[in-house]
C-alpha cells in the first residue's frame, strides 16, 4: 500500500502512466506560465503542485516533463537568474538529492508580479515535512501527552484497547493499543517513552498467529519502513478476533482512500475554489514516450564544489581559465552570450 516513489523520487521525461494521480494525491495549485529555467530555459510550462510532489511539463511538448518529490527536497529559496522569457528576475530554486546525486531546478514565473509560485510550493512542502506521522512508522516518538495520544488534525481514534501485550521482548510488555483512522499506536503502562505509531499506510499485512506467548496479532511493515514484525496479544482470544477484522476493513477502507496528511489553507476561497479539479492535463496530449530522453539531466546537477576548479589552457581563447564543470566546454558556454 505505501507510495512506491512519488514523493522520494526525482524523475524526468517519465510516461503519462507516472504522472497521472496516485491514489489519495490532489492537485493544490496549477500554474501556467512557469518556465523551466535550468534545463528547458524558453519553453512556457505548467507547473503542478499536488500534495505528494512538484510535477511540470512543457505545454508544447507535454513529454518532456519533470516530477519532484517533496521528500528529495533540500532547500527551497530564491534566486535571481536570467530568464530566457522574463530577462533578469526572481525565481523559484529547490536543491533536491536523489539516489545519491543532487539536483537543482529553477522555476521563473512569466506572469510579471505573480509570485504564487513561491507561496504555494513553500506552503504545501512545509505542510508536508510536518505531517510525517501520517507517512512514516515512528518508534518511541514524542506522540503522547500525559498517555494521551497526541490527536493529529485529520485524526480519529476508532477504537482503546488496554492490558494488550506487546511481544517484542523475551517477557512482553503490557500496554495500550490505539486504532484510528490513519495508524495504530501502542505504548507501554510503564513508561510512554516505548512506544510505536504505525500508519496504516506503512502495514504490508495483518495475520493471525501462534506464538510461544499463545496466539497473537502479527503485524509486518513494509520493507520501506524496515520491515518490522510487531506482535500483540490481546485477551480473550475472541476479542483478538474481533479486532483482527476490524483491522482488515479499516485497511482496506484505507486503501481505497488514504490521508497523506498534506493539507494547505488558501487564504482566499476563491483561490482553493479554482483549483478543486484534478484533471492533470485537461488541454495538451503527451505521448508516452519511444525510448528518448528529451531533458539534458546534466543541466540539472548541482555544484557542491565550493573550491575553485584549477585553471587550465584553453585552446579556444589562447589563455589559462578555471577548468569547466564536467559535461560543459567553452564553445558551449560561449554560445550563450548573446551577441
């Protein structure tokens, strides 16, 4: 059930089958006039923020598109950079790591004054960073008060369970079991401290099983989330049954319709208003693609060099220069001067 790479991956020029809506992701805000500065500088895009990643897309040639996870996200501030489109002028920068390489993208509003770009991608990715409770398994996190469950906003608890055992350790640990609609918390009477909150996002199965604490609840996370084997035993036996059941239909309800947690508030109802559709692409066509990469990935690397390059000789200028970044020459740095 958990989001295989949406929002912890950085993609491009990736198929319709990929950009298309996950389930339970929703479009935020959908801007018209955004240019890809980095790497397609010229071209007028689409930039679509949903609450899972940053997805945008040439408006001439749909297939070449970008998708940006806000967990890849570094940093996000703002630039003044030479816009093709807009001449010189504040964008939009993000620094993203991705399996190891990091990235860096720059997104300059055409609109003269429409800094939307901005407030929006800023807004949903700190919406995002702070609801990770609703994403991620956490082991004796700060999720309780006084053994009262820190309730997150879009929260309900279904169901308390007392005197459960945790079977974790050689002798179990007696403790509170707390199903709602997005996780499951148990902690122990001794101390809050141990404790676990696992979204139902995160749950790869719910089993019924014998173990040498007698017939338990085994709960297995997904291998993303470390693949733990959690144990409970839950007395009597028929109540064990009985949430055993209810678990499977809370996760299949759940399924059908996850809360990632990501809610940004417009300031205008107007503006949230006008972007409740969720159609991703409702005037341009992308081909899915023949096996052609159309985005130089090369234009999106990030200088973490903070040294200066040693100078070399430059047979095109006849003098010694700062060696050149990898994948770049002088002839293709001088083209871009205008004359």
């Amino acid at each position: 059930m958990a989001l295989k790479w949406e929002d912890k991956d950085v993609r491009f020029d990736i198929p319709f089958s990929e950009i298309r809506l996950k389930v339970g992701e929703k479009i935020i805000d959908r801007l018209d006039y955004i240019e890809d500065t980095k790497g397609n500088a010229g071209d007028r895009g689409r930039l679509v923020i949903t609450n899972l990643r940053l997805l945008w897309h040439s408006m001439t040639s749909p297939r070449i598109n970008l998708s940006i996870g806000y967990n890849c996200v570094l940093s996000i501030n703002t630039k003044v950079v030479n816009s093709k489109l807009r001449g010189t002028t504040q964008a939009l920068h993000l620094i993203t790591s991705s399996h190891g390489t990091r990235f860096e993208f720059i997104f300059t509003n055409l609109v003269p004054g429409n800094m939307r770009h901005f407030t929006s991608v800023m807004g949903v990715h700190k919406a995002y960073t702070s609801s990770k409770l609703y994403r991620e398994l956490k082991l004796r996190g700060a999720v309780l008060h006084n053994k009262q469950l820190k309730i997150l906003p879009l929260e309900q608890i279904y169901r308390t369970l007392y005197g459960v055992w945790n079977l974790s350790t050689d002798q179990g640990s007696l403790g509170t079991f707390i199903i709602t609609n997005v996780r499951l918390v148990w902690f122990a009477d001794m101390n809050e401290g141990f404790n676990i909150s696992l979204p139902h996002l995160q749950i790869e199965s719910i089993k019924i099983r014998d173990s040498k604490f007698g017939t338990a609840l085994v709960l297995i996370s997904t291998e993303e989330s470390g693949g733990y084997i959690l144990g409970f035993r839950i007395d009597p036996p028929e109540k064990m049954q009985t949430v055993y059941k209810e678990l499977l239909s809370i996760n299949a309800v759940y399924s059908n319709n996850p809360i990632y947690g990501v809610e940004y508030k417009w300031t205008s109802p107007k503006e949230e208003n006008k972007y409740q559709s969720q159609n991703l692409m409702d005037d341009v066509e992308i081909e899915e693609p023949k096996g052609e990469i159309s985005n130089d990935l090369s234009a999106y690397i990030a200088d973490t060099s903070d040294k200066d390059r040693p100078p070399v000789y430059s047979v095109d200028l006849g003098l010694a220069v700062e060696k050149v970044k990898d994948g770049y020459s002088i002839s293709k740095l001088w083209e871009v001067i205008s004359a």
